[in-house]
C-alpha cells in the first residue's frame, strides 16, 4: 500500500507539538463548569454512575488480554497495545471535539455541534435535564467515554499480526471522528434520526458493536490476508488463560456496560444486569453444545467465544425485554456467530484474524433485530410492526455507512501514513517490528535477523524470558 515517506520521527515531532499546543488551549482557555445546585443529585445514583464507569474502563485491558491470547507469541504485546493505547488517545479526543460531536446541539439529528461541549464547556458537575438527570453532567461524560474507548479497539481483532501502528493510530482517531460519534448522535442523543423513528440501543449494540464489527469487515478486507494465512499456517492459542481471564474482565465489566446504561441505581439497571448475565450463560453453553454437535470436543476458547457473543446480542435488548428472552437471543447469537465463524473460515479467503464481524458484528445484528421483535410494549411481539420495521432500516443504514465509511478511512489511513507492515515486519513479529520489545528470549540467531530487517537501530528489545516462537 501507497503510503507518505516522511519518516517516523518527522510524525512523531509534529504530533508532540499538536499535543503541546493542544494542552496549552485547555490549560488557559477559559471554560465553564455548571456546579450542581444543593439537593439535584441522587447519591444513590452517583455512586452506582462512579462504579458503573469503572467497571466499562477495565472492559479494555479485558479486551486486551482476550485478544492477545489468541495470537502469535510475537504479536501478543503489539496486539494488548492496540487496545490500551485507545485509553489515552481516545480519552484526549472525547474532552477536546468526540464528546460533543455525540452529544451537542443536534444539526437535524445527524450530528453534534463541536463547540457545544468542546473541552467539557457548559460540562460540570450539574446535571443535564436530559441526558444526565440525578447525576453531574461530567460523570455522564466520562461513562460515555469508556464506550468510544472500546469500540475502535474492538476493530483491533480483526486486522491483528499485520498493522503499523501510527496506521493504527490514525485510523482510530478517524473512526472515532466519523463514525462512531455520529452513530452515538444518531442512537443516543434526543433529537437523533434514529432515536427519532423509536431505534432502540439500551447499551451500544448499534453504536459500538455493530459498527466496530462491520468496521473489522472493512479492515480485514483492506489490509489483506497475513502470509500464514495464504500459506494455511495451522495456529493452535498459545495462551488459553489469557483468553479466559479477558473474558472474565469482560464479563464483570459489561454489567456495568449494560447495567449502568439505565444512568441509576433503579430496577432497570437490575433487569438490565440480569439479562446480561442470562444471555451470556446461555450463549456459552450453546457454543459449547454445538462444537461437541459438530463433532469436536469442547473448548475453554469456545465457552469465552460464547460467552462474549452472547454479552454482545444481549447489549441492545438488556432493559427492553424480559428474563427468558434474553436466554433466547444468546443461543440464538451463539448459534448465529458460530456458523458464521465456520463459514468465513472455511468458505472464504477473508482473514479477520481473530473473528470480529461474525462475532461482534453478526452478534450486535442479532441483538439488534431481536430488540424490535422483543422489546416490552413496542417491539414486534408485543406492539406493532413499526418498531421492527424501523430497525431494520436503521441496520441497513448503520451497516451501509459503517462499512462505506470506514473502507473510505482506511484508504485514507493507508494512503496518508501506512497500514499493512511490511512482509519482512510480520515475519519478525509486531512486538519487535513496532515497538522494540519481547516477553521472550531473543537467540542469536533470531538477533542477527532483527539487525538485518533493522539496520538503522542499535539496541535490541527488551527480552524477559521464555523463547520466542513464530
């Protein structure tokens, strides 16, 4: 892929000074923070929102570790990066222009205005009528925030062992900018077009799953396929307790994922926690019934695979449907992603590396569908028909732009800076290649390779122990 010939360090200087002169306008800028007026929050509340918040941060270092333990040894630390990087520089555009582009003044439900709340103007510990109602508006922002960390390194899987990592970078901040704070305008705030029609999102089944899932489509189709991949290279998981202590992460956090979406300390956020812990049991035995129904025998990877599929369907539905139906979306996702995970593997040469369409995307479609069909007094079950029928137009929409928008990004990224590393990058391993370091022991041998791929360097990565395999 066509990409800039600037060197590294030439980004690096100008980014450092961007931030520089980024920090210096929120240090002196004057700002106003509402304070909130004695009596108009509810402790009970705010204390639940604190919690909630930090119970979504750690999905990511969740995510992190369930991503890194199904890739090469050599990718496991470039890969965990790729999510935990997303806290710093997703956090930083949230407070400058992400957040009010989400939820500022409406300009006809498709986008926020970016000086509504730019560097949390008008944001302070007052509550906001609307959006924030008992708690202070600046809490109401940082929950969000955690959502927009997570979506982009959702995407992470699909295109892992073979991206640069300012490629990486950039294309987040891009998504972030274009993507998902206009499908957060459109789901979330009153006056978007999609909350407008009765689109139901409890907790970011449109907004962060789907888009984040069909954004993986885009990714792993642009990037292309790694060489082991052409080649059929079989790769066992190197490292199942990673996978297994991300997915309990994951698990724990998503309660407040979902729970916390009802902004209180109230039975909704009860039904809500409920739901999303039925749905994921549900969708974790199912997955491991249909492995041993397929004839294989049941896998610690597969129950994890499960058990996030069924957190992802469940995520839209939490607090619009009752106990049993949630069981019911998790079997019915789990069912859903599995075949599509066997058929994208063994019909198509499409390399999404660790499965993010068929599981989060097919996941978050089936999550979203079933909504309409659920959905206590409106869905197609128990209302009419015009709560479904708005759902699947807003699929067709969000899948539409989501895609289209994130393919156009992607060329972009590839074009400005660079996407795909270079094959003698992937062979070595992203952790050497972009970063200059390895939780294994460098041999001489593969030292003397490290120097010929990287000749400009003089130092090697920092090893810790244990050997290094490809």
């Amino acid at each position: 892929m066509a990409s800039s010939s600037l060197p590294r360090s030439t980004y690096s200087v100008v980014a450092m000074l961007g931030l520089l002169l980024l920090s210096g306008i929120a240090a002196f800028v004057p700002t106003t923070h509402p304070s909130a007026a004695p009596g108009s929050l509810q402790a009970a509340d705010v204390a639940w929102m604190l919690t909630a918040t930090a119970f979504v941060l750690i999905m990511t270092p969740g995510l992190s570790f369930f991503y890194g333990g199904m890739v090469r040894p050599k990718n496991v630390i470039s890969t965990m990066l790729q999510s935990f990087v997303a806290l710093g520089v997703i956090s930083l555009l949230w407070y400058f222009v992400g957040f009010s582009l989400a939820y500022g003044t409406s300009w006809h439900g498709f986008i926020g205005n970016p000086l509504t709340y730019a560097l949390l103007n008008n944001v302070g510990t007052a509550p906001h009528p609307v959006l924030s109602p008992g708690i202070p508006f600046v809490l109401f922002f940082a929950f969000q925030l955690k959502f927009a960390i997570i979506t982009p390194a959702l995407i992470t899987g699909s295109f892992a062992e073979r991206v640069r990592f300012k490629g990486y970078l950039a294309f987040m901040v891009l998504f972030c900018l274009f993507i998902y704070c206009p499908l957060a305008h459109w789901t979330w705030h009153p006056e978007g077009f999609l909350r407008q029609w009765g689109v139901l999102d409890f907790a970011g089944g449109t907004v962060v799953h789907i888009s984040a899932g069909i954004a993986a489509l885009a990714g792993a189709m642009v990037l292309g396929r790694r060489t082991d991949h052409v080649r059929n290279t079989s790769f066992s998981t190197p490292n199942v307790p990673y996978v297994l202590l991300g997915t309990g992460l994951l698990w724990f956090g998503w309660f407040g994922f979902n729970a916390g979406s009802a902004l209180g300390a109230n039975e909704l956020a009860a039904v809500s926690f409920v739901n999303t812990n039925l749905a994921s049991a549900a969708a974790l035995v199912a997955w491991l019934l249909i492995e041993v129904v397929r004839g294989t025998k049941p896998t610690a990877v597969g129950a994890c695979t499960g058990a996030v599929v069924g957190l992802v369907a469940i995520t839209p539905a939490a607090g619009y449907v009752q106990y049993g139906q949630s069981i019911l979306i998790g079997v019915v996702a789990a069912m859903v992603s599995h075949a599509a995970v066997h058929w994208q593997n063994s019909r198509t040469t499409i390399d999404d590396t660790l499965d993010v369409f068929p599981c989060h995307g097919l996941g978050g479609i089936v999550g979203m569908l079933l909504t309409g069909v659920f959905a206590d007094k409106v869905g197609l079950i128990h209302g009419t028909a015009t709560v479904f029928g708005y759902h699947v137009l807003g699929l067709l929409i969000v899948v539409v732009y989501s895609f289209v928008g994130s393919w156009l990004l992607l060329k972009l990224t590839a074009k400005l800076f660079g996407l795909r590393v270079k094959p003698a990058e992937e062979q070595l391993g992203l952790d050497l290649s972009q970063h200059e370091e390895s939780t294994y022991h460098v041999d001489e041998e593969f030292e003397q390779t490290y120097q010929s791929q990287r000749p400009t360097t003089g130092k090697m990565p920092h090893a810790l122990s244990g050997s290094l395999v490809s």
